[in-house]
C-alpha cells in the first residue's frame, strides 16, 4: 500500500464520519421538532386554536424521525380533519388560479373560481361549525386577494384588446365583452357598479366603433355590426340604449349632409339601406325613418315643380336618383309624356341640324302625341305614340330637294280618324304656291297629289277645286277627284249664273240656271213662261207642266207661232232639269 493510497481512505473515512455526524444531528434535530410540535399543537388544541394545531398536528405525523404519539397525533387529525380538508382545498385552488393564470387560461380559471366557490359555501353555512376555521385559513392563504388579482389581470388584458381592436379599426373578435361579462362582480365592488363600469367601457367602445366604420363609408358593414351587436346584448338582456341612440345620430347626420348637399342619388340609396337595417333592428318609426319620408316627399315635389316649369330633364334625372329608394318608373313616364306634348319633334330621330315645319297634337288619329316635320334635305318625317307607349316613325323622301318649303300642316278637313294628312305648300315661280298633300297611312306615307296652281280647295263631296293649275286646265278652275291612292284631273269647272229668266237675252252663251213654268208637258221641246215672257226650252228631256229650274244656255232666238202670231222668243240650250 502506497503512501498515496493511505492518504485517500483517510480522507474518506474522515468524510464519512462527518456525513454520519450531520445525520444524528439532523435527525436529533427532526425529533426535538416533532415533540416541540406536538406539545404546541396540545397546547392551542387545548386553547381551542384548532386551525393552527391542525397544522402543527400534521407537521408533526409527515416526521418520520421518531416514533411518538403517533396513536395520539392520528386521533387528534381524525377529529380535525374538516380543517384538513378545507385547508388542502383552497391551497389546491391557490395554485390553480395560479396556473390557470400563467398558462393564460381564462376558462380554467372561471372553472377554478367555481369551484371556490362551491368550497366556500359548503363551509361558510351561516352559523356553520367550521366557518370560522375556514375564515381563517381563506385569510392566512388570502386566497380571495389572489384570485381577485388573477380577475384583475385578465380584465386589464381584455380591455387591452377593446383598444387594440379600436386602434387597428378591426372587429373580428370581440370576446373580450362577453369575457368582462364573466368577472365575478365581487372583486369590482358588487353587482351594480361592476355593471355599470362595465356598460360603460362598452358604451364608449361601441360609440368609437360605430363612428369609425361610418367615418369609412362601410356602411353595410356598420349596419351587419348594429345588428350583430343588438342581437347578442339582447341575449344577454342588456338594454344597450346607446347603440340605438349611436346608430340613428349617424344615419341621421348621413342623410341631412345628402339632402344639404342635393345629392339625392346618395340620399335614395342611403335611405333605402337605413331603412332596411331599420326594420332588422326594430327601430320603426324613429326620428330617421320619418326625416326620411319627408325629405322624400320634397324631393319628389322639387321633381314635379321641374317638370311644371318645362325642365324636363333635370326632373328625370331627379326621378332616376330617387329611383334607388322607391320605383319612380311612373313619374318618370308622366315627365316623358309631358316633355313630348311640349316639344313632339322629340318623337323623331335626333339631328344636329334642327327640323323645320313641325306640326304636332295629342290624342288624336289613335296616337298620344303625333308630330310631323322636315328637315333640311326635303324629307318628311311622321312620329306618333300610341296608347301602349310603342313608337313609330315613318318617312317620304321623294319630295323634291329643290322645293323650298313655306308651310306644312296636319290638315283637319282631308284627315280622318286614323290617317292624317299632311299639306305642304312649296314655292312657285309661275303660281302661287305648289302644292303637295301626304296622306300617312300604318306603314308608310303615301302621295295624295302634288298640284302646281293658284289656289286649291277641297269640296264636301270630296273632290278637289283647282284654280289655275300648270298643266291641263291651266287658266282656268278645274276639278280633280280621287283615284286609286291619288287625286287626278277630272274636269274643267263651268260656273252656272243664276237670272230672273225674263232676262235670259242678257245671257247669251253663259250657263244659267232659272225657274220656270210649264203649260204642257211635252219631249224635246216645250215653251215655257217666265214672269210675262215666253221662252223655248230645247233637249234631250221629257218636261212635265208646272214649276220646274233648268240649267243651259241661250244660243239663238226663234219665231214660235203664240196664239196665232209668229213671235220671235229665246231659246235655251236645256242641260239639266230640277
């Protein structure tokens, strides 16, 4: 054995030594423990400290070091194991609400309030045996005190998210209400004032949101955010009062700056969108839906005072703003019809150049409105609308480009029920005007006649008098009736003078008419008494006796034998009997 190796044993023989000294020394100090334990515990056991002796009893029965009393220790423990009990509780729930805090975990630590709760009431019974024992051990562990800072806590941190969800203009997750919600009141001074600072955090809250969605223009998403919000503070039986009032002051402010403004497109749509959340949320009638009506009734008054003063678009364009809020379809037709009976050359196709000669009316040849013009190249235009509001233009374009046209009217005397006819009067060089009648029929405009002439008129038998025409029967008054789809020549008028027939001789060669008297009836020839005179009445007639009125003319005189003298008396040229 080397020196070395002698050494090495020695020291470790002497540390084992030193170890073997600390344990009789800790031991001897573990056993005075457990008896000093004991006897204190007896001593407030016997003052009626129980809690305190509990704890010293337990004490002493987890020291293993010594065998003492042990009959006597568990004795004493059964008798006081209520306190036991209590005390291993609320340390066990101590330090749940300690983890549960921690780990950040609200649920659990609601789930750990609860169940101090429970423990508190099984041993907080009014005038309960061990109320007072468990008074004291809540105190010395202050497990209320931790509790309600771990309740604290969590409420800093959710009023936290409430201003970062208003910072961030963001409110996706707003649990944060309904976990403030679950607070026990009791760490915030009672029922009343817990709810009432809360109610408060929420009014501001909501207030801020409410204005920052609106202050975004999102206002479908403030409306589906009001609703959503109604709803669960409704289930929750929280009469928020101030959402109501928070929603209606900015709908409010909304549509008075549109109807300032006279924006009233922004007005319809907006109005229309409020009054839709409105009737979701229940808030009709309210102070906005009926500023909503009235400022709606003004506006479609403004519309139709537009419409009386003739500024017809600006009223449509009105009615087609206020479209979004209610159908105004009709009023709009109504300013349409109205804009058209005062200026019916709208009824035909726009032009850059204006129409000329435009002749108009209203419910008349099966139209509403009908209008007739021309423009600058010479064609004829006739529009029309009929009673389902359906339009129809038609057009002539044979008119002669080189016609320079005076005048062009619908004609009351040649039009009927259904087919106007339109008069067109063009300059002539060598008579007074040329003149060109259309008569517009369902599917086209047709030509009636087109006359060069002095003058022309139309008879009540249809047919037309003609003076002085171009053409035959120029110089002199002539008759044109209706052939086919047009007017055509017909005759040459011969004017009929009517003369007392006493005067016949007066008349040779002019056609006249008369009434005379005959004495007996005869063919071919007759004479005939005129006042006191005697005339011959010459033709292809058969004339009965009495009064009768020819029409001829005196050619010639002729010896008659009167009574037995030959007299010499008129004779007329007989071309019509009456």
């Amino acid at each position: 054995m080397t020196i070395k190796k002698i050494i090495t044993l020695h020291n470790l023989l002497i540390l084992l030594c030193a170890i073997v000294i600390v344990l009789i020394g800790y031991k001897g100090y573990q056993v005075q423990q457990k008896i000093s334990w004991i006897a204190e515990a007896d001593r407030l056991y016997a003052e009626n400290k129980l809690v305190e002796a509990e704890a010293l009893y337990t004490k002493a029965q987890n020291n293993k070091f010594l065998d003492y009393k042990e009959q006597e220790v568990a004795a004493r423990l059964a008798e006081l194991a209520p306190i036991t009990t209590i005390n291993s509780k609320l340390s066990s729930l101590d330090q749940a609400a300690q983890r549960a805090t921690s780990r950040n975990d609200y649920d659990e630590l609601i789930q750990t309030y609860e169940q101090f709760q429970e423990v508190k009431s099984t041993y907080m019974e009014p005038k309960g045996k061990y109320s007072p024992y468990y008074t004291q051990i809540s105190q010395n562990l202050r497990i209320s005190d931790q509790i309600a800072a771990h309740f604290k806590q969590f409420k800093e941190q959710f009023l936290s998210q409430a201003n970062e969800n208003l910072k961030k203009s963001k409110y996706t997750d707003e649990t944060f209400k309904w976990n403030l919600l679950r607070l026990p009141s009791e760490f915030f001074g009672g029922d009343k004032e817990h709810k009432a600072q809360l109610l408060e955090n929420f009014q501001s809250y909501d207030e801020t949101k409410m204005n920052q969605l609106a202050s975004e223009n999102s206002y479908n998403n403030l409306y589906s955010n009001v609703l959503l919000m109604f709803k669960q503070y409704k289930e929750l039986e929280i009469n928020a009062k101030w959402v109501t009032h928070g929603i209606e002051d900015i709908g409010l402010e909304l549509l008075k700056k549109d109807v300032e403004n006279n924006n009233y497109g922004s007005f319809a749509a907006n109005a229309k969108q409020y009054e839709s959340f409105a009737a979701s949320a229940d808030l009709t009638p309210s102070e906005v839906t009926k500023y909503i009506a009235n400022s709606f009734k003004e506006m479609l008054k403004t519309a139709e005072k537009l419409t009386a003063n003739k500024e017809f678009q600006p009223a449509i364009d009105m009615y087609e703003q206020l479209s979004a809020y209610q159908d105004t379809s009709a009023e709009i037709k109504e300013v349409q019809m109205s804009w058209l009976i005062a200026e019916p050359v709208r009824l035909l196709p726009e032009r850059q150049d204006e129409y000329v000669f435009a002749s108009s009316g209203t419910d008349r040849f099966g139209s509403k409105v009908y209008v007739a013009a021309a423009d600058q190249t010479n064609q004829i235009y006739y529009g029309r609308m009929n009673s389902t509001d359906s339009v129809q233009v038609l057009t002539y374009s044979d008119l002669p480009k080189s016609d320079l046209i005076q005048s062009m009217v619908i004609d009351k005397d040649f039009s009927i029920t259904s087919a106007p006819v339109l008069l067109i009067q063009s300059a002539s060089d060598s008579r007074t005007a040329i003149y060109t009648a259309l008569e517009v029929q369902s599917d086209k405009i047709s030509l009636l006649y087109r006359i060069e002439a002095d003058e022309i008129s139309i008879n009540p038998d249809g047919t037309l008098t003609v003076i002085n025409p171009v053409g035959e029967g120029a110089g002199q008054t002539t008759i044109y009736e209706h052939n086919g789809d047009s007017y055509q020549f017909a005759k040459v008028q011969v004017n009929i003078t009517d003369i007392d027939g006493s005067l016949l001789a007066e008349f040779p060669g002019i056609k006249v008419r008369f009434t005379c008297t005959v004495f007996e009836p005869g063919a071919g020839e007759v004479i005939a008494l005129v006042a006191n005179n005697y005339i011959l009445l010459s033709g292809n007639f058969n004339f009965n006796d009495g009064d009768i009125t020819v029409t001829g003319t005196f050619t010639q005189f002729r010896d008659v034998d009167l009574f037995g003298e030959l007299t010499s008396i008129p004779v007329l040229e007989v071309e019509a009997v009456q």
